[in-house]
C-alpha cells in the first residue's frame, strides 16, 4: 500500500512530459491531474505495475465544468463557450486495499480521450454513458455509441449544462 | 429478447446472435427506464433528491438513501448520533434480507420453481410492515435524512424486529430445503455462467455477483463505513460447492448466507442500540463547500456508491451513480456466449440486476 505522494512521485518520475502529471485538491480529496493523450499509458501503468496493482475502476464519470464563458438567451437558460469537460476514474487495488482519484479534463469545443477499456473492462459502459450525456470522445474505444438515451437521439448530451430540449424527436413534440 | 420478457427483471432487450440454441454474441440494449435522475438532481436541493434515490433500486431503498446521505455528510463534514447509526444499520440490513428474498425468490421462478416465489414473498412481507410501522411506506421511504432520520422508531419496533428474527430463522432452512439443495435447480443453475475471479474484477463486479466468484470483499469490512465495525459478522463467499466457481448456484447461494449474516448483525444491533435524540444533527440548510466527495456502501446487490460535485450551493452541481447492477450487467457479453438461450434467464436472474438503477 503506497500513500499518495508516493504515487505521484513515481507518475511524475515515469511521464516525464511538461505539466502532463500534476496534482490539486478538491474539497477533501486528492486528485492526480493526467493530460487526455496519456490517460491509457498511465492507467496501463497503474494497473500492472507491482505494488499499485489497481486492478479495478470502482467509477468513470463525466462532469462539466461549467467554467468557460456564460451568455444568457431569451429563455433564461445560458450558453457556454470555452471552458472545460472532465472524467474523473476511481480506481482501486482489490488486492493491495487502496484507492485514488484521477482526472482528465478536455477543452469544450473538442473533448477527445483516450478510451481505457482496454485497461479495465468495465470502463466500456462507463465510457459510453459519459458520451451519452456529455458528449465525450473516447479515442480507441470498441463501440462508442448512446447507452441510455435512444440511439437516434440527436438532440444532443443532456447533461451539459447548456442543454436544451430539442422542438422534435422523430417527428413528434418535445414535449408532448 | 425482451424488452418485455417475464425474466429481464424488468425492460431489459438482450440481443443475441445464436447459433441454433447455442449463442454466439449477446448484447444488452439499456435505457428503457431511463427517466433523468442525474439530471434531476441538478436542480433539486439535497434533501429534495432523497425521495428520488429510493427510487434507483427501488427493493432497496434504505441502502440507497444511506449512501447517498453518506456522501452528503461527507461533504458537509458532520458528526452523527449514535442511535441514528444504530437505526441506519437495522434498517439497512432488514432491506438486504428483503432484497436478497426477492432475488431468490424471483431466480426460482426464472428456473421454473414458483413455490420458493411464495415463500420468500411472504417473509419480505413482514419486513415490509416492519418498515410501514417506522415511517409509514413499504416501499420507499424517505427515512434516511442528511443528519439523521426523520423521525425515532416505533417503541414496538424493537420487540417485533425480535420477533422477527426468531422466526425467520428456520425459515433459511426451509428455503434451503425447498431450493438450494433441489437436484432440478442445480442442474439448471451448477456450472452456468461461470464469472472467473480475474474477469470479475476486471469488470468491477461487485457485492454477491464478486463474492460468488470466490473473493473476500465486502465494502463493510473492507472500507468500513457507518459503526459496522462494531458488529462481529462473517463474509460469506462462493466455493463452488454444487460446479464450477464463480457459476450462477454460487452467487445464489452466497445471498442465502449473507441473510444468516444480516441476522446476525441485526441482533447485535438490537442488542446495543442506545437511547438518543435522532432528528438533533439535521441541519437546517444543507449548504456544503466547494469540492467533491464519493461515498459507498455495499448494496445488496453491490457497491453502490454516490459521486457528488459542489460547487458550494444548495444544489449539487453534478450527481453520479455507480450503480452496482449497471457494473453486474455489462460482464453479461463476456459471460454468455457458449451458453443456451435459457442459460440467460438463469445468469440474468443469478445477477440480480434491477434496471431502475440500471437506467437511472
């Protein structure tokens, strides 16, 4: 079992690129901050690498940032320009009992990742739900398509922040 | 097959690609019961979005309100009484036994046998009028607050939870008799749907599901929240006593022993349980600060766990669910292919899923 700082220090000591490992806190909890091309390489390495050994990814889940720039419409509900969307991934080691927090996040107007579900099989699900609703990208993921909303849905990601109902859906009155 | 299927435990579609009986490729197609509850949320205070969480897994809906009040309290960094600790655990474990009744009761039906159904029915059913007695719903409850509970047990409560428990204890017996040890259900359930310990965690699946596959882990013990431990209590875990483990008679039978264990934390809490006022550390406002918190408990059917993002007002600014039969269900494509089609009703009834979580 490894303290946090001791994971950082060997990610940091790893991948060595500028500002592509860095750590914050938010509330109570420490988070490693990964940049979106290396998440596979570091999930990978997290994963196999003897004494972390995190064989399991307890939760993958897509957040919006809502911090770029807000423009109020008409109808009081407002758009959002710039800014971030973020995975966070709690991983744990159901062998070695612990835990950690990583986060990824990507610009608004082109939120690509790397897929990990190569890494752990159930990031599939979570991977394609994230898309569903915020509209996340997942470079390399088997099958990326809608999860809970109908797959013809084009009315787009229904948990950013800046989104509204679309007039129609299959031709009928949203809503009805 | 599907959405409408008797065995899907609710609308589920699996698609299957078969050759002859035998399937090739299975793929479950969600989202029947989508109904937003993650967009809900953003717009609903704290307290507001309990009702809504009854509703994930709606046959266990105490274990949800206690996790998710967890993660909240975990933000707002409060201390609770300890009869309100009491009070969680007592009727988080009557709803485990509930919940695992169900699940047996309904896996029997799914393999053809419908008596153990009425059985286990009417044992869940006491539990529900334990529960109707306390805060007057069988089914969802609100009782669960952020900072307590709405209001103190019943004064028969105690008694009748006693009661209870001595009844119901030969009745395990009588299930086993009736169910687990039958040679028809073993044929049909031994060997089926193998989950091997590697793909299991992998998958992330976790509480019966894990545990049948023959793994130690139990977020009670393992990741201690609330007073559990306090209470002295065994996990159960598969051993492939009827075929293969980690098969569907496995993760079955755990959830028989895991009633035994809930039995035996029950009486301990009764036991211990302290005087106290439950309602003196509700806040009045639950306005927690910036950051975020993820909270988890074990579920009936497993991990169960609430991701909350403040960002310092009365509502969250993001909820995730990590819903245990969502995790379950999508080993399903792994676990299927070489079976039969009716092999299907049987690793779906031995996973236990509920697609109101599911599809949230």
């Amino acid at each position: 079992m490894k303290s946090f700082e001791e994971i950082l220090e060997l990610l940091k000591s790893n991948f060595s690129g500028e500002n592509d490992i860095s750590s914050s806190k938010e509330g109570t909890e420490d988070i490693i901050n990964v940049s979106p091309s290396l998440i596979k390489e570091v999930s990978k390495f997290l994963a196999s690498t003897e004494g972390l050994e995190f064989d399991s990814l307890i939760l993958l889940s897509g957040v919006d940032d809502e911090n770029g720039e807000k423009v109020k419409q008409e109808d009081e509900s407002n758009d959002i320009t710039g800014g971030t969307l973020s995975v966070y991934y709690h991983i744990e080691s159901v062998k070695l009992v612990h835990k950690l927090i990583l986060k990824v996040s990507v610009e608004r107007e082109n939120p690509v990742t790397t897929s990990v579900s190569s890494v752990w099989g159930c990031a599939n699900w979570h991977e394609r739900e994230a898309f569903d609703m915020i509209g996340i990208i997942f470079n390399e993921h088997p099958d990326l398509k809608r999860i809970l909303m109908p797959y013809d849905w084009e009315g787009g990601y229904p948990l950013r922040k800046d989104y509204r109902n679309p007039e129609f859906y299959n031709g009928m009155k949203v809503p009805y | 097959m599907g959405p409408q299927h008797p065995s899907t435990h609710g609308v589920l579609r699996v698609e299957l690609k078969l050759d002859g009986e035998k399937i090739i490729e299975a793929e479950p197609h969600i989202g029947y019961l989508h109904r937003c509850f993650e967009k809900h949320c953003e717009a609903l205070t704290y307290p507001q979005i309990i009702p809504y969480v009854d509703r994930l897994d709606y046959l266990a809906s105490m274990n949800n309100e206690f996790g998710f009040v967890l993660a909240v309290e975990k933000l707002l960094k409060i201390e609770i009484p300890e009869r309100v600790e009491y009070i969680r655990v007592i009727t988080g474990e009557l709803q485990r036994i509930a919940s695992h009744l169900v699940a047996l009761g309904t896996f029997g039906l799914d393999v053809g046998a419908f008596t153990p159904f009425l059985f286990t029915f009417r044992d869940r059913e006491k539990i529900l009028n334990l529960f109707e007695i306390t805060c007057g719903a069988r089914l969802l409850y609100n009782y669960h607050w952020v900072g307590g509970v709405s209001h103190d047990l019943h004064p028969d409560f105690l008694r009748l939870t006693k009661e209870f428990i001595d009844y119901f204890r030969p009745k395990v017996e009588e299930l086993n008799g009736l169910l687990s040890y039958n040679k028809i259900f073993i044929e049909r359930t031994a060997n089926i749907g193998v989950i091997p310990v590697d793909v299991a965690i992998n998958y992330g699946v976790s509480g019966p599901s894990l545990r049948g596959s023959g793994i130690k882990w139990d977020i009670r013990k393992n990741d201690p929240y609330s007073i559990y431990n306090k209470f002295d209590f065994d996990i159960p875990v598969g051993q492939g006593l009827a075929g293969t483990l980690g098969d569907c008679w496995d993760r079955y039978f755990v959830r028989v022993l895991e009633i035994e264990q809930s039995l035996r934390i029950l009486e301990q809490a009764i036991a211990q349980i302290p005087e106290g006022d439950v309602t003196s550390a509700i806040p009045k406002r639950v306005k927690p600060n910036e950051g975020i918190s993820y909270a988890r408990v074990e579920n009936p059917k497993g991990e169960l766990g609430f991701f909350i993002v403040s960002k310092g007002g009365v509502q969250p600014m993001r909820v995730k669910v990590r819903a245990p039969s969502f995790v379950n269900l999508s080993v399903f494509p792994e676990i299927a292919p070489g079976h039969m089609v009716s092999d299907v009703v049987a690793i779906l009834g031995s996973l236990d899923i509920v697609l109101g979580e599911i599809d949230r």
